[in-house]
C-alpha cells in the first residue's frame, strides 16, 4: 500500500468519525428533548454535550483536511 493511500484513508476516516460524532449529538439532542425532563435541564445537557463535541469534531475535520491535502501531494512543514 502507498503512503498516499493510507494517507486518504486516514483522511476519510477521521471526517467519517465526525460525521458519526455528529449523529451521536443528533440522537442525544432528540433523546433529550422535554418530555422526560424539563426545558432548563434539557438545554443545559444540550450546550454542554454540544460544547464537548465541537471540542471533538474541529480536530477531526481539521486532521482530515490535512491528511486528504497530503494525499495528493501537498507538503507540510520542512
């Protein structure tokens, strides 16, 4: 295997994780809307568990990006 494909592959992965994190929140945000709890409850575990994933899913696409840029050809750093 070349190196320009495990680095697409990486690539691909790392933007498939976020778009997984990004179902995740969807599934939390639906599992907490009132019903079972109330209004403030359920948008201080919305914000929170938002803040956190963006805290996942910005390096994620970020590392992505990177990695796919690599793959076809571009350099970085020295």
């Amino acid at each position: 295997m070349s190196v320009s494909l495990l680095q697409k592959l990486a690539g691909l992965g790392a933007l498939g994780v976020s778009v997984g994190l990004v179902a995740l929140y969807a599934l939390i945000v639906f599992l907490s809307l009132p019903g079972g709890i109330d209004r403030t409850e359920s948008l201080i575990a919305v914000c929170s568990v938002g803040l956190l994933f963006v805290a996942l899913i910005a390096p994620h696409i970020v590392y992505g990006r990177i990695l796919l840029a690599a793959s076809r050809g571009k350099h970085f750093g020295l």
